[in-house]
C-alpha cells in the first residue's frame, strides 16, 4: 500500500504494447521509480531451467527464491535483477525463458510469494511506477492512478518482429502472433491474477499510438489526478 505522501501508478496489459518502455519513461519525467514485475517471473523461470526446479513446482519455486534472495538493485535506473547476488538482468530476457516464463506464472503459491515481495517493495519505494498483469487488480487496488494498456495483436506482433530484426534475430510474424495470442490466453485464462481490465483502470489503446505519444498521454492523465507537489515538474530536458 502507498504510503501517505506516496505515489502508485499502476501499468496493466498483455505483453508487446510496450508498458517496460513506457513505465520507465513515465517514471522518469515523474520523479517516480520503476518496478517490473514480469523481471521477477521471468527470474522464477530461470531458476527452473538453470537449476532444474519443475516450472510447475510454484512451491519449490518459491522455497528456491526465498532461499537465494530475490532482490532489485535500485541504485541503477532501471533497477537490475539480483538472485542470490548473481545479476539476471539480461539472462531473463532470452528465448528459454520466455517459453517457460508462461508456466510459472502460473503458479499460485509463486504468485503469492512475488505479489507480498510486490507490495513490500511498493513499502519501502511509495513512489512507483509499477508495470505487469495484476498491479492495478491485486497488487496496489488503492493506487493513485491505474492504467491498463492495449493494441491489437496483430499490431503488437508487428512491433516484436520489427524488434527482433532490429535485433538482427530471424522473425516469422505468423509464428509471433500466434506465440502472443497463446500467452495471452494463458495469462487471460489463469485463475490466479488473472490479466484483467479492473473496471476503475483508465484504459489506452495504443494501436495506432507511438511511444512518445502514449508517455505523454500518461503523463497528462496522472499529472490531472495527482496534486503537483508529489511529482517532479514537467522538465523539458528529461523529455525522451
Ligand atoms: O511482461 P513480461 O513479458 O516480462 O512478463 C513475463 C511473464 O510473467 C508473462 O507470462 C506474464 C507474467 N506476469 C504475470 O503473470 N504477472 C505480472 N505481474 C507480471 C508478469
């Protein structure tokens, strides 16, 4: 929960309509800290897969993550990833991971071990932007300001293989979009968390948006609810 001169917004969606982006920026021209909670998933994952934990062992799982100490960095900005000291910052992001990432998090007593980690975080850092699938639903219902982000599939396929190549990977966009339509029918489907809209979440389509366009939407909307004195002043040189 926020703390009295705190300030949580919370940044909802399914995967590739670009929230990491968008909460980092967001977070930078509010003064705010950014917290991504999908890196703490995906840190389960690995430990699945380097450390041979059943990726639907959310027990396990969770015992391995409170054993090893899962924790952020935040003198860093972003704040890098840390499991038992060993940095997981860029080995969260390979192709394993994402194929695994799915399962795990699906796992209730996992869920539940991360979204206390979630709020404890949100604890002791009352000044948050906070992006994922459950933040604004289950994680911080009281936050000042919940947003849930959209676009089509079919757009944001196109946006990842258009990453993937800027990447110098090989992307076959009828594998994507069939790869995001299927995480998001996990992620829609599970009972745990599920990725909802909540009914009080300001809702963006950003299909036909740019990310600058999109941060500066958000901004307008959490600078119209959140009195000044609590975010940094609209600067333009920290403008990106
Ligand atoms: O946003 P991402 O792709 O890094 O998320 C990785 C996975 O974790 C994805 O399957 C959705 C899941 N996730 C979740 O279930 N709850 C969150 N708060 C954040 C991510």
């Amino acid at each position: 929960m926020s703390a009295p001169e705190g300030v949580i917004v919370t940044m909802d969606g399914p995967a590739g309509t670009g929230k990491s982006t968008v909460a980092l920026k967001l977070a930078q021209r509010l003064g705010l800290e950014m917290l991504d909670t999908g890196a703490m998933y995906r840190a389960a994952a690995v430990v699945a897969i380097d450390e041979g934990v059943a990726a639907d062992d959310g027990e396990a799982l969770a015992a391995r993550i409170a054993e090893e100490g899962l924790v952020f960095d935040w003198s860093q900005r972003p704040p890098r990833l840390l499991l038992g000291g060993r940095d997981l910052t860029e080995r969260i992001r390979d192709q394993d991971v994402n194929t695994v990432v799915s399962i795990v998090a699906r796992q209730a007593p996992l869920r539940e071990a991360l979204v206390r980690a979630q709020r404890e975080i949100g604890h002791r850092h009352p000044r948050l932007v906070t992006e994922g699938r459950d933040q604004g639903s289950v994680v911080f219902p009281d936050a000042a300001v919940r947003f849930y982000l959209d676009a089509h599939p079919e757009v944001r396929a196109r946006r990842r293989v258009e990453q993937m190549r800027s990447q110098g990977r090989p992307a076959d966009y009828e594998a994507v979009l069939r790869a995001i339509q299927q995480r998001d029918l996990l992620d829609e489907t599970r009972t745990d968390g599920p990725l909802v809209c909540p009914a009080e979440a300001q809702r963006i389509d950003t299909s036909l948006l740019t990310l600058p366009q999109v941060v500066d939407e958000l901004e307008r909307r959490v600078r119209a609810r959140v009195p000044a004195g609590l975010l940094a002043s609209p600067c333009a040189a920290v403008r990106a």
